[in-house]
C-alpha cells in the first residue's frame, strides 16, 4: 500500500471515530468535535480520490528508466 494511501486511510478512521465518539457523547460533544472531525474525513477522501500525483509519479519514473537505459 502506498503512503498516500496509508495516510488518507488513518485521516478518514480518525474523523469517522471522533465523529461516532462525539455523537455518543451528547449533542454539545458532536457539534464541537465536529469541527475536527470533518475537515479529517474531508482531507482524507481527497487524498484518496487524487489521480494526478499518480500520473506525475508514473512519468517521472518513465523518465528515470529512459535515463539509466541511455547511460548503459
């Protein structure tokens, strides 16, 4: 698994958890932690739906491969 991935994976647990957690504290709780939980889960599926590193991540290592191929 990639460290993209890893680190969208634990965003979205940990605002899903504060978020259940929250809501079985009481509607203060919820409101409040709601404020933290949110952006979490938000940033996280952004991570997870981000193509465009992937791209650039594939064509720089096209680009490595040329070079190494061209100095042997």
């Amino acid at each position: 698994m990639k460290k993209r991935n890893t680190g969208a994976l634990i965003f979205l647990v940990l605002g899903l958890l504060i978020l259940i957690v929250s809501s079985m504290a009481g509607w203060k709780s919820f409101l409040g932690f709601s404020i933290y939980s949110i952006p979490l889960v938000i940033l996280g599926v952004a991570i997870l739906l981000n193509k465009n590193e992937d791209k650039i991540e594939r064509i720089r290592h096209l680009k490595i491969m040329r070079k190494d191929s061209r100095e042997n």
